[in-house]
C-alpha cells in the first residue's frame, strides 16, 4: 500500500488518500487496485466498525480519474470496460456493510465526486478550495463512474442536470443547499466532525435523508411527466448552446434520463456505453489537450527553462487610463491577486467613473454569492484613484491602459518612469503595436512589457504577454506570474505587429469586410460562422470591438504587412457614417436599449451593395477559416508564439476559436498541411493574393509535417 495510510481508533478506520509524487489525489488504475484490496480487508476486520476517508493532499480531495489514462485509450471498448470498473469500484463502496463518511478538502471532482457520492456521508470544509462537482463534459466526457445515476437520485433531476450538462463544480455551503453534503465545516475540525458522524452511522445506521424540494421539485423532478418537461427543456438548450458540437453533454442527459426512467442498472449501462463512445472522439480528445496545455501554462514562466530570476512580487498596481479596459483590469486585478490598485486619469470625474467600473465588478461577484461580504468590502478598499501620479512611487507594476496611440503611450511611459521606483515595472495593455516602438526611448526598456487583455477584462481568459528584445527575464517572469494570479491563463508571444491573437484574426475581420462589399448578406456571415463554432461572427465581434478601435488595429497591421493585410475600405465608410458599433448603438447592426435587434438594413445602402440571394455558406466559411488557418501557420513560422500549444490556447480562449476543433494549428494538423494548401491555392485563383499559402505551411505541406508532435 503506498497511497493509502489507515489508522484504526476505537472501531473508526481513518483512511488517509495521498497518492505519492502526485501534487492531486486522482484515481489512476494502481490507486484503484490498492482501494479495492484495502475495502476487503476493511470488510474483513471485525475491528472496524466505519470508515472515514481523508485526503493527505494540502488542497484536493480527488481530482476525478487519471485524465493521461484517457489519452493511452484507443478502442470505445476499452473505455467503457475503464468506465465499468469505476463503476463496480462504486458499487462496491455503496454496498460496503459498513458506513463510509467522505472528509472533503478542495478539490472533489469527476470520479473524486463520484466516489463521495457512493459513501454514505458527506462532510465537507467551508474553504474556498473546496469545490465539489462534475466537470467531465469540459473534457469531452460524460461522468462514468455512476455520477449520471447517482447525482440525480440524491438531489433531484434539474439539480443535477445543472451540473452534469455544463461540467459545473460548487462550493461547499451550495453543495449543502442541494444535498450534495451533508454537513460543511471549518476545515480545523473535518476530520473529528466525520470521525463522530461514521460513530453515530455505526450506531444508528445510514441517515434517512428527507429533502423538501417544494412543489415545483416534486413535480418536474418527482413525477414522470415533470422529467419529460426537465429533459425537454435541457435538450433544446443544449442544442442551442453546443450548437450540436459536443455530443458529451447530450450523451450525459440520455444517460439520466434512462437511470431515472428506467433504473439503476439501465442507467449504469447507459452511461458506461456513452462514456465509451465519447472518449475516443476527436472532439475528446482536443478537449482533454486543452486541459494539458492549460495546466502546464500554470507552470510556465513564459522564458527559457533553466532561467534563474528573482520575480518581483507585485503588491501594488497602479493603472494609467480608467477608461473600459483600464477600468476592468484594475477590478479583476483587485478581486482575484488581491492588490491594492489606483487608477489614474487625467480628470477626476473620469477617474470617478473608472472606480465606479472597477467596483462593478465586486459587487456582481457579491450579488451573486460569489464572494462573501467581509471580503467585498476588504477587497473595495484597495482600490483607489487620481488625476496625479501620487502614490505611483509605491507601485511595483504600472499598466497603461490609454487611447492606441504611439505618442500618447510613449508620453505615459516616460511620465510613469520619472514616478515609479527603479525595479519596478511599465507594463502596455496595447493590442497591436510593438512594445519596441513604445519603449524606444525609454529609460529603463528592460522593464518595459506588453500585457495584453482582451475585453471583458473581468471574462475573458487570456493573457497575451509580450516582451520586447530589450525586456529582461525579470521582468517577463514577474508580468507572467502576476497574470496567472489576476485568473489569467498566459502566453507569452513575440513583439511582432499585433502579436499572436490580433495577428491571426486581422485577416479574417478583413475578409468578413471585404465580402460584404461583395454584397453577402451581414447575417449569412455571422450565422456560418457561430455555426461553425465561434461564440459570435466577425461582423457582431466588429461592432463589440468598436469599428474605429478596429480600424485603427487594421492600420497598424496593414503598414506592418502591406496589401495582405489591407483593411476593406467598408469600415472606413462606416465610421464615415458614424457608426461606431454598439458603443454608439449604431453599427452593421441595430441596437435598441444596448440590445441587438437585428442587421441595421441601411448598411448596405451606404456601402452601395444590394444583399445578394443564395451566397453558398460553404464560400463564407472556406474563406474566413483558411485565411485565419494562413495566418497562423505564418505567425507561427515567424516564431510568433513559442509552441503549437501556445498559438492554440490563445486562440481558443483569446476570440473563442472553436475548442472541439482544437485550435487552428491543431485543426491544420487534422486535416493536413497539403490539403490547406491545395484549398488555399483555390482561393487564391479565385479571389486573389490574399490568400497565399504561407511558406511555413508550404514547407511543412511538402514534408508531410504538423505543429503538433501528438
Ligand atoms: N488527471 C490527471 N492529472 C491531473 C488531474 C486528473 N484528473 N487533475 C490534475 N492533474 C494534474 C495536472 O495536469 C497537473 O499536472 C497537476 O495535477 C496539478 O494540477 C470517471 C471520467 C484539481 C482543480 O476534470 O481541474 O473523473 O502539470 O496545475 O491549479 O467520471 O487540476 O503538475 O504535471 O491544475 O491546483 C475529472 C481536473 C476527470 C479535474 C487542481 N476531473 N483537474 O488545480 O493544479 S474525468 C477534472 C483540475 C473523470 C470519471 C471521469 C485541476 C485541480 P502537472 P493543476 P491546480
């Protein structure tokens, strides 16, 4: 036994779970086999009279099975046969003659959950760490160790479909409310709570657990109709979210519906066979790299492995510009690295307004009971704000969050550098023009960085970090870490002309551009392509962006690249009009009290195109994904991003490049570098230069390669 540690104290076994040289409890096969051996001996042990499992680990209980295990499955019957022995594993716990009392400290996910739901009671720590729930769908996956039957059973079908459909996980005082746990307390004491409660289930027997879910409960979830209405409903929601892409949450209604309609053992049956099926689909298998590349971003300080530097520890930041960005991103820094953050703007009445955003963004959290008053009101008081740079000597980070101009940011540079300390750091949220141009000139460049968010700050995942040739480790380790502590996931690119995210989606706004000069219809476009995956189309992203914001990126790009990267002259003529996008609710669509309310028909007058009838969506989507697919495969060629993985993570949590797909570089890979070319050449008959294959993907057509090594 090396994971498992088993002290017996009148008649209660504590089982402590801490599996070796592993930073996670997760059930890998060998952890499963030593559980299997030690619950007979358990059984056997007429000393033992209940059972309390504990983990050894500092902040997870189980982190679900052993994702790399998925990765070594190659036939859908190997893995409903791995899906069949988690299963019998939870029977066999759920049989056990004797109770068995779950001690939960963080994280309790995937099988980890499973497995807590098979005990007999649940006691959980109040901890933020702790979050219990069921993220396979994430993954691509359905939960295959009993999760789709056992959940339901224990608090209700909506309730559970609630976590099952969208992978989510809770903490522990939401668990308790839904019956997940049974009891939540300081984790100082978790272990002497579960200890009395496997005494008095030893005692009395297994807790009769009586659940009021009131009538709405009792009717959608107690009766057979209410469940047609409940499965219904999540169907036609699915299918509206996933867009049909990702069969696993669908598979994961199924096989609910067919425990609860139907039982235990149909519903077992019914999972294993999806679970199977799931697991060696592509879409699978792209998700579960996601995660892999995901979890080593956590670790990756963004410079060459080996480098030896002391990071700066950033307590304090001071923003420079309290407009949109500037705004968000002293918020999010506030709510998630919990650092003091002033704000600074020119007039006070705009540094009002920014504290006002910032503050915004706690007390949503608030109102949603995602964040405790006490530590509401202690994380407000870090914010602050000035129409000088007073206080700026005490940052350790400053980020400048001002209009898109190089004068404008290089004033601010070598305003902030005459305030902060030396060793402190100037950090650009620019998101298209080189880190050199605005450090050219600079009295310290080395601690001159590119910190890239993308709007909204508070939302969306990725960080874009991007150091000049002048910047030293330091100072890239430093904005790297104090990324990943705002939340982010970080990659760190090279200081080329709209970096890597606003480097691959120029071509394709341009090109959303150009057809409807073509006269194909604004909603033709938008639809194929949210279609295709993307959370939302190039021209509905324009408009979100801001078309001057757009243009003025374009700009950039097209003096960097030339005619390749053109900006259509149709933005241009927007602007003209005065049709800014939703910021001034006039854009290619119509707004009506910040909503949209459709394509503003009179565009196409003002751009003098008549819509055309019958535009082949094929056209659309051939055209705005190889251009995109192009670009990356030349940004990627040019050293833009440091791995495959990096151009992919960014571009998946960056502008929501379809994860099913994994990533453009991924998805070049999947239908092969030749097969791109040959498409791409098409195109460039017939709609020109544009369209060039890039002579990375020319030459790694011509050896038969791909960006990926797996
Ligand atoms: N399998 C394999 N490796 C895992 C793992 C897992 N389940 N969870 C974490 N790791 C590795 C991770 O790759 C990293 O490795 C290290 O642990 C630390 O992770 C039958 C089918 C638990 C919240 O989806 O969400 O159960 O880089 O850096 O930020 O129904 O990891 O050090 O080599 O992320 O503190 C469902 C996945 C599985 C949870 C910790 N479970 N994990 O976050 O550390 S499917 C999940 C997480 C399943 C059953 C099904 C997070 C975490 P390395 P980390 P962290």
């Amino acid at each position: 036994m090396t994971a498992f540690t088993t002290t017996v104290d009148s008649g209660l076994a504590l089982v402590t779970l801490d599996l070796p040289g592993e930073p996670v409890n997760k059930l890998t096969s060998g952890l499963i086999d030593e559980w299997e051996t030690l619950i007979e001996r358990l059984r056997g042990d007429s000393a033992v009279r209940a059972v309390v499992l504990v983990s050894g680990k500092p902040d997870s209980f189980i982190a679900g099975a052993d994702i790399e295990e998925f990765t070594r499955l190659t036939t859908a019957a190997e893995a409903e046969a791995l899906s069949r022995r988690g299963q019998d594993l939870m029977d066999r716990v759920e049989q056990f003659p004797k109770p068995i009392v779950a001690a939960i400290h963080g994280a309790c996910l995937g099988g980890g959950c499973e497995l807590a739901l098979a005990c007999h009671w649940r006691v959980a720590t109040d901890s933020p760490k702790t979050q219990i729930g069921l993220p396979e769908v994430q993954l691509g996956l359905l939960p295959g160790a009993g999760g789709c039957v056992r959940l339901p059973r224990l608090i209700g079908a909506r309730a559970a479909l609630d976590i099952i459909l969208a992978g989510k996980t809770e903490r522990a005082q939401k668990a308790l409310k839904l019956g997940l746990v049974d009891e939540v307390v300081p984790q100082s004491i978790l272990r002497q709570v579960a200890l009395a409660a496997a005494d008095r289930l030893a005692r009395e027997g297994t807790a009769r657990r009586h659940r009021s879910r009131g009538a709405a409960g009792a009717l959608l979830d107690g009766t057979p109709v209410g469940r047609r209405i409940v499965y219904r409903m999540a169907q036609k929601q699915l299918l509206k979210k996933t867009g049909g892409h990702y069969p696993a949450p669908l598979a994961a209604l199924e096989a609910v519906r067919i425990g609860l309609e139907h039982g235990p053992a149909e519903g077992f049956r019914a999972e294993r066979e999806r679970f199977g099926a799931l697991a060696v689909t592509p879409v699978s298998r792209n998700l579960v790299r996601i995660f892999f590349a995901t979890t080593a971003l956590k670790k990756d300080d963004g410079v060459p492995p080996g480098t030896e530097v002391e990071p700066l520890a950033i307590g304090r930041v001071g923003i420079v510009g309290s407009g949109f960005m500037g705004a968000a991103i002293a918020g999010t820094a506030v709510l998630n690295a919990e650092v003091e953050a002033r704000l600074k703007d020119a007039e006070l009445p705009r540094v009002g307004k920014g504290l006002k955003a910032a503050l915004g963004i706690l007390d949503e959290r608030l109102k949603r009971r995602r964040l405790p008053a006490p530590r509401h009101r202690r994380l407000a008081a870090l914010l602050s704000g000035t129409a000088d740079y007073s206080g700026f000597t005490r940052a350790d980070l400053v980020i400048e969050a001002v209009f898109e101009d190089l004068d404008v940011k290089r004033r601010v540079l070598a305003e902030v550098e005459r305030e902060i300390r030396p060793e402190a750091i100037f950090a650009t949220n620019t998101s298209t023009i080189p880190i050199r141009d605005i450090a050219a000139g600079a009295a310290r460049p080395e601690r001159v960085i590119g910190m890239h968010f993308f709007s909204p700050v508070e939302r969306m995942p990725l960080l874009e970090i991007i150091p000049s040739d002048a910047t030293d480790a330091r100072t890239v380790v430093s904005a790297v870490r104090f990324g990943r502590a705002m939340g982010k996931t970080v990659i760190v690119v090279r200081d080329h002309p709209g970096f890597w995210v606003n480097r691959i989606l120029s071509p394709y706004l341009n090109e959303a551009g150009v057809m409807i000069e073509e006269g194909v219809p604004v909603d033709l476009i938008d639809r194929t392509m949210t279609r295709w995956g993307f959370p939302v189309g190039p021209v509905a992203l324009m408009d979100e962006v801001g078309l001057d914001v757009a243009q003025k990126a374009s700009k950039v790009m097209h003096a960097a690249f030339g005619e390749r990267l053109a900006p259509p002259a149709a933005i241009g003529r927007m602007i003209e009009d005065g049709r800014l996008g939703r910021k001034n609710a006039r854009g290619f669509y119509a707004y009506h009290e910040g909503h949209k309310t459709g394509v503003d028909e009179r565009v196409y007058r003002i751009l003098g195109v008549k819509p055309l009838e019958g535009f082949a969506a094929e056209d659309v989507e051939r055209r705005l994904v190889y251009l995109m697919l192009n670009e990356a495969a030349m940004a990627c060629g040019e050293g833009v991003v440091r791995s495959a993985r990096d151009g992919d993570v960014g571009a998946i949590f960056g502008i929501g490049f379809p994860p099913f797909r994994g990533g453009p570089l991924r998805l070049i890979d999947e239908l092969t570098a030749g097969s791109v070319v040959e498409t791409l050449t098409r195109l460039q008959e017939a709609h020109g230069a544009r369209f060039a294959p890039a002579p990375a993907l020319e030459a790694m057509a011509s050896r038969g390669g791909r960006f990926h090594p797996d």
